[in-house]
C-alpha cells in the first residue's frame, strides 16, 4: 500500500500543467511509493499532456469565464455544480491525505470539495497577481506557495511560502550547447537566432507582428524558431513560404531547453511559468504580456523583471508597430543583451518542485 495518497488539480495551458507534473516528480523522488493522482478540465490539454508525463488524471466537465463574451457564461454555474460533484465523486474514490492546487479550471472544484470534506489543501500560486479562486480557496489552504514578493495582499502571511515556480527537470538540467541546439533545428550556427513563442495555446498579437516584420527581420540576417500555438500554425506556415531556410515553424515545442539554447533572444507571453523557465535559461527577452489575463496579471508578472532590468515589455496593444523594431535593437545592442541575460539569471529558482514537495510532505 502506499504510503500517501496526492490528488493534484488543474492545467488549462502549459503554464499550469507542467509546474504541476514538475511537483509529482519530486513528490516522487522524495517519497517514491506515492500514490498519485491528477485531476483536470475535459478538453483542455492536460487530457493529453499528463498521461504522456505517465501519470493518471480524471476529468471534470468545468470551464472558465470567458471575459468579453458573457454570452459563453450562460452555462458556468451548472458546470460549476457539476464539476463541484464530479471532484466529491473523485475525492471519496481516491480518498487523498491532501489535494494540491495549481490554478485552472478545476483546481478550484476539486480543492473546494477537498475544503469541504475536512481533507488539507494547498495551493501553488504561480502569478504576482493571485486569482479570485485561489483568494478563496486561500482562506482554508494549509500553505500557499508563492513565487513573487508582495503576495500578503491576497493571502494570510503565517500560511505563505515564497519558494519560486517549479520548472521542468529537462530545462533545469540542460547542457548548454548552442552550436548543437541550432543544429537541432537545421538552422545556421552562426547566424543570430530568435525564437517566438506565445506559450503553448499561442498568441495572434505576437504572431501578427512577426509575420508584418519577416522581411525586416531577414534583412538584419536574424533566423527564427517560432512556437505558434496550434490555432495560428497554418497562417504562420503559409506566412513563411519559401523562407523556411530561416525560420521554422512549430505549433508546439516538447524541447524547449534546445529552443531556448539555440537563440539569442526570446519573445514570449509572460506567464509565470514561462517566466521561470526564462530565468533558468538566462535569455535576453521581450515579453508582450497577454492583456485578458486575470487582472492583467501577466504584465505585472513582466513588469517584476522590467523593474529589475532583467527583461524588455511590449504591451499588446504596441505590438504591432513596436515590436520588431525593439527586437531588432536588442540585437544591435550586445551590451544590453548581456546585462539582461545576468539579471534574469539571477532570478533563477532550480529546485522549487523540490522544495514545494518536501512542504507538502511535512503537512501529512
């Protein structure tokens, strides 16, 4: 039998799932006879992504609220009331000694039911700005996790753990290997590389931007990796057509330790998750922060590095006028490329899933 019994809910986008598979690995590591469990939103990919990682996950028929489109709202509270049973239903079957959050749509169900059913929650609080389910669920959590300074404004201090966002093993342990990376991806090693991504859902500003400014980019002889997100890769595709000598297109990256390796520069969403991975990289970045985010929490999430001149922000709303021209500067400008890559080195937290799982484990 095993010794403890984990459920883990949540995901939504990569942001949220591999910080999560992050933590039952070093749950695992720590305690390897761990009997584990995740629990996530039925259509979203961690259907997918956490049994490839081989762990099991059940799903919950929950959605979010969409902002902008009340109409999609219609439906919520029923889904909610389900999802509320399903996460019961789920609870008394596996019967956890504890139930971790990490944000999503149904960390919020099954950490409620958890609260409800007198069995301990925490939660992984990734952003600077904590959601309205995790101020909530908050009040009950044994301990919340949190990777940001300030975070007294959404939770109880006594209950708050600052130990960073966990990042994957295979960035955190990555040797780096420029030359190697670039071969990788069948591009020049010689020639200035940046690499795009809108994280794993994708992102239209950014992608917009980009496809105005190729011809710019091609003249200043800097060569692109671009994740697109499955929603824009046949735009971007068709976008590059007879360019792909310099640019490669992919709708999702399982390597990014080799995509981060193998550029210069990053442009990227800023997502807490993204965030941490870029400090363990060490990459010169410029963020364009999704502006629809949870109280806008991405920009301040971006503007925690701009502060500490460890990264470059362009709003969404500028990006298609302001972006490449700032990418393109940034690589004439050598000297700022190496004091952003210092500064957001310093900012790297390598053993957060570590740390996060020894704290989980002390509470059983």
């Amino acid at each position: 039998m095993p010794e403890h019994r984990i459920i883990i809910a949540g995901g939504g986008t990569g942001g949220h799932i591999f910080p999560a598979i992050a933590i039952a690995r070093a749950l695992q590591k720590l305690e390897p006879d761990v009997d584990l469990l995740f629990a996530g939103a039925n259509g979203k990919m961690e259907m997918e992504k956490v049994p490839k990682a081989g762990y099991q996950i059940k799903g919950l028929d929950i959605a979010g609220l969409e902002r902008g489109q009340w109409w999609k709202n219609i439906s919520l509270p029923w889904k909610i009331i389900k999802s509320l049973k399903q996460a019961r239903s789920i609870i008394n079957e596996f019967k956890p000694d504890i139930a971790v959050g990490v944000g999503g749509y149904s960390s919020f169900p099954v950490l409620r039911s958890a609260q409800r059913m007198g069995i301990p929650t925490v939660i992984q609080e990734q952003n600077s700005y904590a959601g309205k389910s995790n101020k909530i669920l908050g009040e009950k959590a044994k301990k919340i996790f949190v990777a940001f300074d300030g975070m007294e404004q959404f939770f109880p201090a006594d209950k708050m753990m600052n130990l960073g966002n966990p990042v994957r093993d295979n960035i955190v342990n990555y040797h780096s290997n420029q030359r190697e990376a670039r071969l990788k991806f069948g591009l020049d090693t010689q020639k200035r590389t940046l690499f795009i991504t809108g994280g794993s859902l994708g992102a239209k500003s950014i992608s917009e931007a980009v496809i105005a400014g190729l011809d710019e980019l091609l003249q200043h002889d800097i060569q692109l990796i671009w994740q697109t997100g499955k929603l824009f890769y046949e735009t971007v595709l068709n976008a590059v057509k007879g360019k792909e000598k310099n640019i490669k297109v992919f709708d999702f990256i399982s390597d990014m330790e080799s995509a981060y390796d193998a550029a210069d520069i990053v442009i990227s969403r800023s997502g807490a998750s993204t965030i941490a991975e870029l400090c363990v990289a060490g990459k010169a970045v410029i963020f364009v922060p999704y502006p629809f985010s949870a109280e806008d929490h991405q920009t301040k999430n971006a503007m925690a590095l701009v502060n500490k001149n460890a990264a470059l922000i362009v709003p969404n709303a500028e990006a298609g006028t302001k972006l490449i021209s700032k990418a393109i500067e940034l690589f004439e400008n050598k000297e700022l490329q190496d004091t952003l890559s210092n500064n957001i080195k310093k900012l790297a937290i390598k053993n957060a899933d570590e740390k996060i799982g020894a704290e989980i484990l002390k509470l059983l």
